[in-house]
C-alpha cells in the first residue's frame, strides 16, 4: 500500500516537474476564412488542448473573422471549429498572422454526436459506449426533431426493439404506457427513468388516482422534447443492475442537451398542430333507438305498457324532450390546435458552458373543454474551477395546468364514468336543452331527475356535464442538481451529486347543480373538491471511477465504486364539499357542506390525507477488463437496501457479468476489412429484484374503527409481513451487433430470457392476495409466490442504401417477439377469478404453463333462425331426444330456454347446457411480433421520411362493440344492430340476434367479440426543408428549417373497434387485452418551423 | 505539489467520515414507520390498547346485527320479504334457493370478530409485563369479555354453517396458518362451553360506570345466559337450567311489568336486559336494524302468521300485539315495529336523531325463563316448566295455559311464545332448527312446512324432498372462500 502512495506521488510530482518546466507563452493572431467563398467565419471557436487533448483554453473569431490568443503552452495542439465546417488543427506560428481557410461541411448535426463518442458521464459503470456488453439501445433525438411528436414517448414508439409503447388513449395529457421486454410481474411495469443520470421517483402508492401510472410516466418525461438529445433504452439485467432494484424493468436513460464553447446561440422553434379524431363508431339516432327499444320490450314480455318516454304520445309532457335525434358523441367532440414554442439560448466559454430553455405549449383535446398548457425551463450550467474541478447545476421547471371534463362517480359507489362512455350510451331519442310542454326551449339542459334508463346520476346528460362541470389541476414539478467532479488522476476520479426535486399537484372538480338531474339536496348536487398533493425527493451519489493505467496497452482496467441514498415523500390531502350555496362558489372550503356519499369506501371520504416516505440506502461495484481491445469482461455487484422491507429481508444484492467479443478486429480477419467494420458478439447474465410499490405494507396496523357505548374502539386492519421480500429476476442476454460495408449496414440481433421468481402478488393497494376470511382478514398485502418466465427474440437493422453528397437513402426495420408463460402459481392461488357467465362477463383465469393475457369464453355460433332450431344436438349433430321422444331444448345453465333469434354458442360437452364448462380457450392478447419499419430520403435540402409501426398476431376483446351490439338493456347501440334477427326463420349471413331486453344470454362473454388486432400503422411521414448555408448567411441565420409531418395518419387493420392499439395493464392480470376506449388516438398534422442564429 | 496531496486526504477524510456516519446511521435510517395507524410494533403496551381492542370486537359484531336478524329470521315464519328493499340475496336465503355464492354465506364478521378475541387473548397478558397499573384483576376481566365474544361468534356460526374451522390463535403475521379445515360443530360448541365454564368466574358482576356498559359488556350473567343458550341448542337440559337458576337468583335482573314492556326496545337497556349490542346515533354507532324493517325502505315486513299473532283483528294480544311488536300502516299493511317505534302506538317513530339507536337484544330475562321451561318440560319437570311459561304470558296480560304433559305438548306450546315474546329479535330459525334437530330429527316434518311455507308454490315440493336431508338447514359456505381455502369442504348438501 505504502509503495503504490510513493509511485502515485512520484508520478505527480514527475508530472507536475514536466508541466512547470515546459510551461513557456506565445501570441498568435489569425483570420479564419471559407475556404470556398474567402469569406470570413464568425464566431468560429479556436481551442487549446494539451497533450491529454484537455482543452486548455480558448477564443472565438470576432466579426471579420480575426483572433488573438495567448497560448499557455507551445507544445499545445490547436484547433479551429465551428458548426457547418469541418474543424482543423493548425500549426501556431509565433508573431505571424496565419489564415485558415475551412471547408464548409454538410454533414448532419446527428452525425456530430454519433461520432463523439464519449465515456458517458450518466453511467454508474464506467464503460466507452462502444465496448457494452450487454443489451442497449440508444435513439438520438436530433434526427426527429422536426415530426411533430410532442413526448419522448412517441418519439421511441417503435425504434426500439422490444420496448413496447402503447398510447393510453387520446386524451391530451393521458399518457403513455412503456413496457420493456414484455411483463415480468403482477402490475407496476414501469421502467425506470433516468435523466442526466438522477432517476426519477415513482408515483407514491398512497396516490388516490387509481389511473395515474401511465400519466405520470408520461409526465415524468415530460421535459421539452428539443431538450432532449438522447435517449438509451437499457433492456437486460447486466445492464440495469447499475440502477439495482428500480432498474428490474428496464431502465430509459434521457440525456439532455448541453451548452457547447462557442458564441451565444439562439434557437427558436414554433410547432403547429391540428389534432382530429377517427371517425367514431356511428350510434343509432332516437328513431332507430325507439325502435329497437320497442322491439326488445315486446320481445322480452309479449305485450306491455309502452313507456312514455318512447310511445310517441303527443300529450306526454316531456314528448318534445323525448323525441330529438341527438348524435351525443359529435356534440363532445371537437378539432384540436397545438401550439408550441420553444426557445434556447446556449453557448460557453473556456470556463462556463450554459443551455437556457423554455418551451410553451398549448394542446387542445379533441373532447370539448379539454385542453392542457405547459410551460417548462430548463437552465444546463458547467463550470470549470479548475482543471481537476468541474461543477454543474441543472435545474427544471415545469408546469402544467390542465382542463378535463368531470368525471361521474356512479350511484353504485365505486365506478365511475365519463362523458364520452356516457354519450355511447345514452338514448340519443333526448334532446341536450330542456323543451316545455308546448316545445318551446326553456334555455335548461334537459336533465331530470329519472329519465327513461335510469337515475339522473347514472344517465346524466354529458354534453351539460362536459360544459358545465370542472375538472382542472395545477402541477408544478422543479428539480435542482449539483453535481461535482474531481479527478484526482487521470485514472481516479470522484463524482458527487445532490439532487431534490419537488412535485406540487392542486386539483380542483366542481359540479354545478343545473349540469345534472338531481335534487337539490343530493350530495352531488353543486359538488366541489380541491386535492392537494406534494412529493419530494433527496438523493445523493458519490462514485469514484478508475481507469487502471496498465504500461502495455494490451490491458485496459476500468470500474467505479460508490454508495447512493435517497428519500421521498409524499403527502396528499382532499377536500370535498357538497350543495354550495351557488353555482359561482366552486372552493369547497366555502359554504358547502361535508357529506359522504352514500356506499363511500374508506379512500373515497370527503376528507382525507395520506402521507408516505421510503428511502434506500445503496453501494455499487463495477469492475471492467479488456484484453487487445476485443475481449470484454464486464461485471458489477450492487446492493440496495430498502425500507419497504423488514430487517429480514431488506438487503437485495443483484449482479451482472457481461462478455464481449470484438471479433471484427481479430487479425484472422484483417483482408475482411473491405466488407465487415466494427462488430461484436455479446452475452450477459444479470440479476434483479423488485421492491413493493407501497412502503408500508409489511406493518401491522390498528386502526380506530369507531367507539363502542364511549369507549375507543381499535382494531388490526393488516396482516404483518414477515415473508415479504424481493422479487427477483434473472435473465440471460445474447446478442451480436454487426456493421458491414464501411458501416453502411447495421444489424444487430438479441435472444433473452427473463426468469421470475418469488412473483410479487399484486403490487396495488386495493388488491391484496385474497386468503380465507377465517383468518380475520381477506387479503395479505403482498405475496410472494409463483414463477413467470419472458422468453423472446428482437432484431433491427439499418441500411444507409445511398450516401453520397447529394443523397442519401436510408432504411431502418426491426422486429420483437416476447413470449410470456406462468411456470408456476402460488399454493391456494385461485386461478380464476371470474367464473360468472353473464351477458358481458368473460370468465376469468390464469393456467399455468399458458400466458398472461389469454381469453376464455364461449364460442358464437350465430343465431336460431327460428324456436324449433333450438334444441340440443350430440356430438355426431343429431337431435337429442328426452324419454318422451321429444326434442330437449337448448338452455343457458339449465334455466333459459333459448328461442328463435338468440344467439347460438357451441356446446362443447353436449348436454343441452350452455354453462361454464362450455367455456374454452378463444384467444391471446399477447402479439407474436411487433416492430417498425421506416426509409428516410434526403437531397440537397430536402429530405423526406416515413415510419410505420406493427404489432400481429394478437386478439382483442371488442368491449366496446360488446356494450352497443347486445340489445339486452337501455343503452344506446351501434348502427350495426340494425342488421339484427327480426322474424322466426329469418336467415342471413352476419345477421345479429333478436333485440331483447334483459335477456340472459345473448350477449355472453364469446368469440363473437374476440378479433384480431393485427395493424400496421403510418406513425410518422414528415417532408423538411432546410435552409442552405449560403443564404442563411445572407439572412444573418446558422439555420433555418420548415417541416411539415403527420403522425398517426393511417391505420391498416381489420380490427372493427376504434383503434387496434390496447394496452397491456399488468396489474390486474385477468383483464389483459381488453379493448373499452372511448377516445380513439387522434391523427395530428403539424407543420414547424426552426431557426438558430 | 503538497498542498494538492493534502487537499486529496482532506476530501479523503470527509469522505471516510461520511461513509462510516452512513453505516452507523444505517439501521435506524432505514426503519420508516407509517403515519397513518398503530403498527404492531407500538401497540399492545398499555391496558388501554386491551380496551380498545375489546371494544372493536364489541363494535364489529354489534355493526353486524344486519346480519344477526336475517340469520335468525330469514328463513323462520314471522318475517315475509318486501319488494322496496330486499337484496336478492336474502330473497333467495328466505327461498332456500341458496347459492354459495350467496353474500349472505360470507362469515367474515364473525371472524373478524374471533381474530379481535384471539389477539386479546393472546397479547393481553404479556401488556402485564409494561404496564404497571395494568392489575390482574382487569387483565381476567378483558380476557373473559374477549372469551364471551368469540364463544358467542363461534355459536352463531355453528347455528348458521354447522361445521366452521376452529381459529384460536391471531392471524399476527403472514406465517400464520390460513388455511385450516372445518371442525364439527359440536366439538367446537363444547370448546366454547369449557372456555366459558373457565372464564366464568374472571367476568366482571357488573359495570360500574353506566347502565350501558353493564348491559352492553359480558358479565357474569351474560356468560349463564351463553352458557344456558348452548347447553339448549346441545341438548344439555340440566346444564341449561343450573345456568338459567343462576341468572334467576340474581335481583339485578327483573322482569318488566306488562305496562312498560315496550320499554324493552325504546329506549332500552331495562331491567330485563342481560346482554344487548349497544346503539347510538349520537355516537356514529348505527344499527341496520332500522334500516332493515322502517316504513320507507324496509327489506323485512311481518309474516301473514306473525299478523295473525298480533293484529288487533285476529289476536288478543294486547302488551305485545299491534302497536308493539308490529306497527298497522293501513288496512293488511303492517310493519315491524320494535326497531322503529318509540311508543308502543303504531305512529311515533323514533326521533330522527336516535333512528339508529335500537339495541341488538341478544338475551333478556323473558328468554331465560323461556329456556329453563324448554330445559325443564324436556326433562319432563313439566308444573316447572308451566309456571315460568305462565309468568311470561301473565306479565302480558295473557291468560295463562294448562298444557298436557308431554315434551312434545311443551316444546309447541314454548316455541309459540317464544314466537310472541321474542319475534323478530334474531332468535325464531335458531328456535325452530333446535326443534327440528331435537330426539334425532323426530320432528323434522314440522320445521319442513315453515321452510316450505315462504316458498313459491312450485317448488314446495321438490322443495320439501331435498329439505329433509338436514344439512340443507344451514348456509353453504362462500365459494370465494372454498376457493382460497382448499382445505375446506363444502357443505355436501349443495355440491351437485
């Protein structure tokens, strides 16, 4: 130890010695000019760099081009750069002015940061980019500026190999939902996001927004896209396990543009966009609705009283109310305009680089009175102290004030429903606005108390609710970070980070009186809530990081060390008050009244506060070798704690050993040089393990449960988890990335597998792992049992076909299949949750050995033409007779005899009983293969790009159509219904079964909605313009831009529902693949115009 | 050159310090206790803690008396279903046409309750141990209240389902045994009697601080009327009538006057009262009993047979007819009127802020005196047996009666007045299931024509067929919890 101090003294005072002695100053002047036109270059950075290509210092070119520079050193090389040429290197002469005369470049800013290829600084791991072993994509943001995306998220859609986006649904602001790899786990999916190399918090688990994941998943990324310059997607275990247990599914690294040395550059950036929603399902209008609920009244009960509501009768009171043709959904929707601007100022100097930027944009939805405007800034500070000190300050601000529409809670206490569920379904025979008894309108919404289907709550009027009520929030996120780095050596050095960052939310709804039919003295009526909720997080990094200086450099030796802690907490509270003394009072703090609403469970009461805090605690040792530059050997070990676990259990250590082969540089395959360039073979093995989303689940708690005569009352409201512990995960990574042609084609190619154990059952609060009520309780928090394997492929290439000075013809396609099966389950796990057949309801459950996702149900079979044909039949197809020789009828689980126009299903066993055991496999949600496919072409300045998106071979449940094709109830159904058994006999191809209300079975949970989802969509095309040097010259511009793109422009499917693209929400794993959007992913046009100067 | 070194050993040494002050700092760090509720951790260290619990178990099995009234009522003959309220569930409990996906076959109140008993027993001693004021003395009497409230949960259990599994210990951590098999009914019941038998004496003779407490708390008598009750389900006539002469022997508990007999229900907690789940809106406490039979949204409404008991036109009943026990809203329109009534007049209702105050009677003295007749005339000591029953009839003004001298003649002539003093208070399907399954079923056909008589009229008899099989007398067991549980058997009477 005392020997390697005395070297590492000796060689810094040998350094030291060397550097004093050579020490010698020199003036040199000179003019940089172009090399074609002779013109002179402003603003061109002139640097100088010691033998350790350090930059020393440095100037820039004044308006004509001149500058004058004092060297510090005249062994010191120096260098002439400026965007739009290419850099040299020049001589310095003392005393004599020299001209350098540069050659104008037209190579793309993109190119630029391929090739600068640095050690990034965001990597816990201390590995060149080029030598990773393990599996990692990166996607450079600066090629797709100009596409018209308005989230990091669409901008990955499809670029990666084996990460899966799925748009939630198309309201603005709703977010996206990221799944890498396919599921690993009961629910919480979500990978971790990284940024500038300060992970982003989760949502906390005492959140009362049981819908928030995707949001803010979205959101967290949710800084200015132009801010962002890459993005690097990390998918097997040896690669995440630098980020320990919040890496288990997968890990998005974001790095975001920073200042360059150079003069203060501007960039402003103006985005439009025109949103506007597919067509939607076309809906009965009120004669069609009359009709068919006419005819499902007779046919159900034979003759009966005709409701007012739909009898026609000129002297009902309310018959001008009840006889409109109202196409609630067009009423709702509307055409969207975007607006974005963005606006950077950048630059630096020898000691300080800085990025300032600010962005606004103003989206509107495409449902009336929904819209979102965010505001973000974002400052990049570097300053150089010295030469062995560098310190940098990020600092975000983002805002976003939102405006949805108000969302319904329903009378049953626990579902909820928006206006555009609410205009599928509502009886288009109403009118909007009130008309009296005479016709004449009386300037009301038309909203009573009980209309014909049912509670004016349940059956509101949604184009007065969407007017009329409110549903905004206020969000505010600032993040702060300090980093500073000191290198010690040029083989040690030491990073340390601070970061907080707070998120402040403040939500209001109100609910005006008149926007619904209720009394005055209902708990809805003028409602009005304020949640407020605020987290924040401390966490701190220190990390030391080597480069062994070996003598021969045969040998390379690199690695880190260091420990990471960090903190959150959260806390929430709501307020809601109910019958305001007047519409125009909104705050519920004033003059309502607290009042829970009936069948209120405990998270729903009008007051109520929550409060949560986790911290971890982690150290990580990485530790790299490579051998001649082609032999990599790549391992590191972490070890998180976490206070969600007990003492037991609460250290997890993951490692990875990843290992690489650059075969391409191997001697034997030296004359291959002209057809093979840079490629290597890869393998890795890591582990990972997941903690529980809540913090607090593995405590007991007793909670007051009232008082009894006058004493407290306390008792335990959760079980204990002493077994509760990491879920972990292995998986097994072999990939190859191969360049050919002087790197004009690229392919890279990855086989994995994903191993589960110990599965996490299920991570959200109001689930639990059902056990015997005997115990006293139903559920345990958590449960850690079963095993789930991901097994799958991926592939992606890209092919610069032409590449000259003039063109370029680019094609890029990849392609990922990840298979997902449930090796074992946990003892007394019941594997089917649902086993009630009724109209609508799919039964429920998980085999073991099949995957998560797959559908159960009946299989249809179309419908009896007539009673007769409504008889059980055997195996062979004959008729079944009873002892009396007559034929046995058909019925639904022995109780319902099917009749003429109901719909057929199989019966599998032959007993003349449509029931459970006729309920068979009918199909999988998960897609054998998605991926896209894109060309980008460029002449001169135009360039021109196309990319399309696919996912095949996976089946949907058309929800949407099973709630407005089956003529069982009251709701309003689609036009498809007007094809539908009339007549004993009646017999059509794709005729639907007869109109009937309440009837049991024909609208049981069947293949009739199973239908494949297979698409190919036409995410982005996009057409640029870029303004050419020399005129940009003349304008006093570095650039200038104009695009105009499309996303989303075309769909190519035969799926019927509204979009072919449903998400895959783990957390309830047996509702998977189910389709029931309201709001179908809207198209976007958008034109943009960029320019620097 | 030395100065650089320094400054790297200064940083050094920051550095170690920070490292080590982290591993120090480490297991406290990371213990983060929610703020929301008791954990485990700090609870269980005061008596007060043993309170509370004790009082939860109250609260949660007083919160279930919905449930207490269906189970006793449901499928007897005095209550008939009422279309503005019923659920479907108890419409198909009323019909025997049960399901074990019935939400009526979920027991887990009653578990909750045990789990409550089971972690008093269980940690209330060891609170001994910190507590220094905690005296042994209140430390038997918690036990013995939490010793009554898991017997009384396990025997409306053993009355519903028959065989249950038997849960003694606290479900404390996710180690526990959660999936434990049923266990005979009786060999549960005469656990629960042992348990009661030991415990008796550690019950408290009364409460001193409020008439509620002492009637709303387990005391000693509390435990005689459980002990009598279970030993008269078991058939165990001379337990039964040496718990019932303790009860008796004690002047605290009198018997009302026929004139106030109303009393017993508004405002409650009379003299007559043993053990009654205490209600009070004031308190947020709410009985569903109100709920359940007022005029508006009622799920129960009388039986033809309980109108022609105490309707004015075909009863003479006069202390507990119409007006008292059933309320007349109009003509063949009836009510029943113990739970909503404050004056035995068929009009006033309780005051809007004591609607949901009613107490859950589990026994009262009449009860008792009705027990010991039944314990007595099975015993064949029938001028015994007469005379308690003829005290009950008196004291309502009834004529007394002279039965024949048959066991057979009494247990009638003591389910009818029973049916009379004790209508719709939760007990007429326990009474006539004890009936039914009295002497090795010998009068099963009996219980058969009540079972029958609620049902629709095509299905009585195939009805009445498969009702002879016993078992069909109590609820299945819940399918969720057969499927959570698969150690568990379900009732074989509704596996086909």
């Amino acid at each position: 130890m005392k020997k390697i101090k005395k070297a590492i003294i000796l060689i810094f005072a040998i350094c030291s010695f060397i550097g004093a002695y050579s020490q010698t100053k020199m003036t040199i002047r000179g003019k940089v000019i172009d090399q074609k036109d002779k013109s002179a270059v402003i603003g061109a950075t002139i640097v100088e760099s010691d033998k350790t290509n350090r930059v020393v210092n440095g100037t820039v070119t004044d308006v004509n081009g001149n500058f004058v520079y004092e060297m510090k050193n005249q062994a010191n090389t120096m260098k002439v750069s400026v965007i739009g040429y290419q850099a040299k290197v020049f001589k310095p002469v003392a005393g004599k002015s020299i001209v350098i005369e540069l050659v104008s470049t037209d190579i793309e800013l993109s190119q630029f940061t391929i090739t600068s290829k640095a050690k990034s600084d965001n990597q816990l791991t201390n590995i060149e980019e080029r030598d990773n072993a393990s599996s990692r994509v990166k996607v450079d943001l600066m090629e797709m500026k100009n596409e018209g995306i308005t989230s990091a998220a669409d901008a990955l859609q499809g670029k990666v190999a084996g990460l899966d986006i799925i748009s939630a649904s198309g309201d603005p602001g709703s977010g996206s939902q990221i799944v890498i790899r396919g599921l690993s786990s009961m629910g919480n999916n979500k990978p971790l996001i990284v940024i500038d190399g300060i992970p982003q918090t989760t949502v906390p688990s005492g959140f009362d927004l049981s819908s928030s994941d995707s949001q803010d998943i979205s959101r967290m990324i949710n800084i200015a896209l132009q801010d962002i310059k890459s993005i690097e997607v990390l998918k097997d275990a040896a690669s995440t396990a630098a980020y320990g247990s919040q890496g288990a599914d997968g890990v998005l690294l974001i790095e975001t543009n920073r200042g360059k040395m150079g003069k203060v550059q501007f960039d402003y950036q103006y985005k439009s966009s025109i949103n506007f929603q597919p067509a939607a399902i076309p809906m009965l209008n009120g004669d069609e609705y009359t009709t068919l609920q006419l005819e499902e009244l007779h046919n159900s009960k034979g003759i009966f009283d005709v409701p007012n509501e739909i009898a026609y009768n000129r002297d009902y009171k309310d018959f001008y109310n009840y006889s409109a043709n109202t196409n609630w959904l067009s009423l709702l929707t509307k055409v969207g305009m975007t607006n974005d601007h963005y606006f950077k100022v950048s630059g630096g100097g020898e000691k300080t680089r800085y990025l300032t930027s600010f962005s606004y944009v103003d989206e509107g939805g495409t449902t009336i009175n929904t819209d979102a405007k965010t505001f973000s800034t974002r400052v990049n500070l570097d300053y150089f102290l010295s030469k062995k000190i560098l310190f940098t300050v990020e600092f975000n601000y983002n805002n976003m004030k939102r405006d949805q529409n108000y969302v319904m809670g329903l009378s049953n206490g626990w579902q909820t429903r928006n206006v555009r569920e609410m205009a599928y379904m509502k009886a288009p025979n109403m009118s909007v606005m009130e008309y009296d008894e005479k016709g004449n309108l009386t300037g009301e919404y038309f909203n009573p108390v009980t209309n014909y289907q049912g509670s004016g709550q349940d059956y509101f009027n949604p184009v007065a609710v969407a007017k009329l009520g409110k549903n905004s929030s206020d969000e505010t996120n600032l993040e702060n970070n300090f980093k500073l780095k000191y290198t010690f050596a040029d083989w040690l050095s030491f990073r340390e980070s601070v970061s907080f960052s707070f998120n402040g939310t403040k939500s209001n709804t109100f609910l005006p009186y008149d926007a619904i039919g209720v009394d005055w003295l209902s708990y809805l009526a003028n409602r009005a809530s304020e949640t407020n909720s605020q987290s924040s997080t401390f966490r701190t990094e220190s990390m030391f990081a080597y480069n062994v200086p070996f003598k021969k450099t045969d040998h390379n030796m690199t690695g880190t060390f260091g420990w990471i802690t960090s903190q959150y907490r959260s806390q929430y509270t709501v307020l809601e008050s109910t019958n305001s003394p007047s519409s125009d009072i909104q705050d519920p703090a004033i003059g309502g009244q607290i009042i829970d609403p009936p069948n209120a469970s405990s998270w729903a009461k009008s007051l109520r506060s929550g409060l949560t805090e986790k911290r971890e605690l982690s150290a990580a040792f990485s530790w790299n070798y490579k051998y001649k530059d082609r032999y990599m050997l790549q391992t590191i070990v972490r070890a998180d704690a976490n206070s969600a676990f007990g003492a037991n259990n609460r250290w997890g250590v993951f490692e990875g050993v990843s290992l690489g082969w650059r075969f391409s540089s191997e001697p034997f395959l030296s004359n291959c040089s002209n057809w093979l360039s840079e490629s290597k073979l890869r393998a890795s093995w890591g582990t990972s393990g997941r903690p529980p989303g809540d913090a607090y689940a593995r405590f007991a708690t007793f909670e007051s449960s009232g008082s009894y005569i006058t004493n407290a009352a306390i008792v335990p409201v959760k079980i204990q988890l002493d077994n509760l512990k990491w879920e972990s995960i292995t998986s097994t990574n072999f990939g190859a990335d191969l360049n050919f042609f002087k790197d004009h084609l690229f392919v890279s190619a990855e086989v994995y597998r994903k191993y589960t154990t110990d599965i996490m059952f299920p991570s959200n609060n109001w689930q639990g792992y059902s056990i015997p009520t005997s115990s006293g309780y139903d559920k345990l928090q958590y449960y850690n049992g079963g095993e789930m394997k991901n097994i799958g492929w991926e592939f992606s290439t890209a092919w610069s076909i032409v590449k000259t000075k003039d063109w370029l013809y680019k094609i890029d396609f990849n392609a990922s299949q990840n298979i997902n099966t449930f090796m074992k389950l946990p003892d007394n796990f019941v594997t089917e949750k649902n086993v009630s057949i009724n109209n609508g309801e799919y039964p429920q459950k998980i085999v073991p050995g099949q995957a998560m996702g797959s559908f159960f149900g009946f299989r249809y079979k179309g419908v009896y033409a007539s009673d007769a044909d409504a008889v059980a039949k055997d195996a062979s197809g004959n008729i079944m007779y009873d002892s009396k020789h007559n034929p046995i009828p058909m019925t639904y689980k022995g109780t319902y005899l099917f009749k003429g126009g109901d719909a057929i299903y199989e019966d599998i066993n032959h007993d003349g009983k449509i029931d459970l055991n006729d309920a068979v496999y009918i199909g999988d949600s998960n897609p054998t293969l998605t991926g896209s496919f894109g060309n980008s072409i460029r002449y001169k300045n135009w360039d021109f790009s196309f990319s399309f998106y696919y996912r095949l071979g996976y089946d949907i449940i058309n929800m949407t159509a099973l709630n407005a094709e089956g003529m069982t109830g009251k709701d309003n159904q689609s036009k498809a219904v007007l094809s539908r058994w009339r007549v004993q006999g009646q017999e059509e191809p794709g005729l639907l079964p007869r109109a009937c209300m309440d009837n049991p079975a024909n609208n049981l949970g069947s293949d009739r909605y199973v239908e494949k989802g297979d698409f190919i969509r036409l995410n982005t095309v996009k057409l640029g313009y870029q303004l050419g040097a020399d005129l940009c010259r003349k304008l006093s511009l570095q650039s200038a831009s104009f695009t105009i793109s499309a996303r989303k422009l075309l769909t190519f499917t035969k799926y019927t529902g509204q979009d072919p693209e449903v998400g895959q929400d783990a957390s309830d794993p047996f509702s998977i693949g189910k389709d029931d959007a309201k709001t179908p992913v809207s198209k976007v046009v958008t034109i943009s115009l960029a320019v620097g100067f | 050159m030395n100065i650089n070194m320094k400054k790297i050993f200064q940083i050094r040494f920051i550095l170690l310090f920070f490292t080590l002050f982290l591993q120090f700092s480490c297991s406290n760090y990371m213990e983060l206790l929610p703020n929301s509720g008791l954990v485990r951790e700090a609870f269980w260290k005061t008596k007060s803690d043993v309170d509370a619990v004790v009082m939860g178990a109250y609260k949660t099995f007083a919160s279930n008396n919905g449930n207490l009234f269906t189970y006793g009522e449901a499928r007897g003959d005095m209550v008939t279903y009422s279309i503005y309220g019923q659920t479907s569930d108890q419409y198909k409990v009323m019909q025997s046409n049960i399901n074990s996906d019935n939400g009526l076959c979920d027991w887990s109140s009653f578990y909750k309750v045990i789990n409550y008993c089971n972690e008093v027993i269980k940690n209330a001693p060891g609170v001994q141990k910190v507590d220094n004021t905690f005296t042994d003395f209140q430390l038997q009497s918690y036990l013995a209240e939490a010793y009554f409230l898991r017997s009384l949960s396990y025997f409306y259990l053993v009355r519903t389902f028959k065989d249950v599994p038997l849960v003694l210990t606290p479900s404390e951590t996710d180690a526990s045994d959660f999936y434990i098999p049923k266990t005979d009914g009786d060999q549960i019941l005469t656990q629960m009697l042992k348990d009661l038998n030991d415990n008796r004496n550690y019950a408290a003779d009364t409460y001193s601080m409020t008439i509620a407490e002492d009637k709303g708390r387990a005391t000693k008598t509390s435990y005689d009327a459980l002990i009598a009750d279970i030993c008269l389900w078991m058939f165990d006539y001379n337990g039964c009538v040496e718990a019932c002469d303790r009860i008796m022997a004690n002047p605290k508990y009198v018997l009302l006057s026929g004139t106030v007999w109303f009393e017993l229900f508004y405002p409650g907690n009379s003299l007559e009262g043993i053990f009654e789940f205490q209600f009070s809106d004031l308190n947020n406490q709410k009985n569903s009993t109100y709920g359940m039979t007022n005029r508006d949204a009622n799920q129960y409404l009388p039986s033809q047979r309980a109108i022609d008991l105490f309707a004015k036109k075909s009863s003479v009943e006069v202390t507990r007819g119409e007006d008292a026990s059933i309320a007349k809203l109009s003509e063949d329109n009836y009510l029943i009127w113990k739970y909503v009534g404050s004056q035995p007049d068929s009009k006033t209702v309780r005051s809007s802020m004591e609607q949901h105050s009613c107490n859950w009677i589990v026994y009262r003295l009449a009860d008792v005196y009705l027990m010991k007749a039944e314990a007595l005339s099975q015993l064949n000591r029938f001028s015994e047996a007469a005379d308690l029953l003829n005290k009950i009839r008196t004291r309502a003004n009834m004529t007394p009666l002279s039965i024949a001298n048959s066991p057979d003649a009494y247990e009638d002539a003591i389910l009818d007045e029973r049916a009379l003093e004790l209508a719709f208070e939760g007990k007429r399907w326990f009474d006539l299931l004890r009936m039914g399954r009295r002497n090795n079923f010998s009068r099963k056909a009996k219980l058969l024509d009540v079972l029958v008589a609620n049902v629709a009229s095509t299905q009585k008899r195939i009805l009445s067929a498969r009702l002879t099989n016993p078992l069909g007398w109590y609820l299945p067991i819940a399918k969720s919890e057969i499927e959570h549980n698969k150690n568990l058997v379900q009732n074989p009477y509704y596996i086909f």
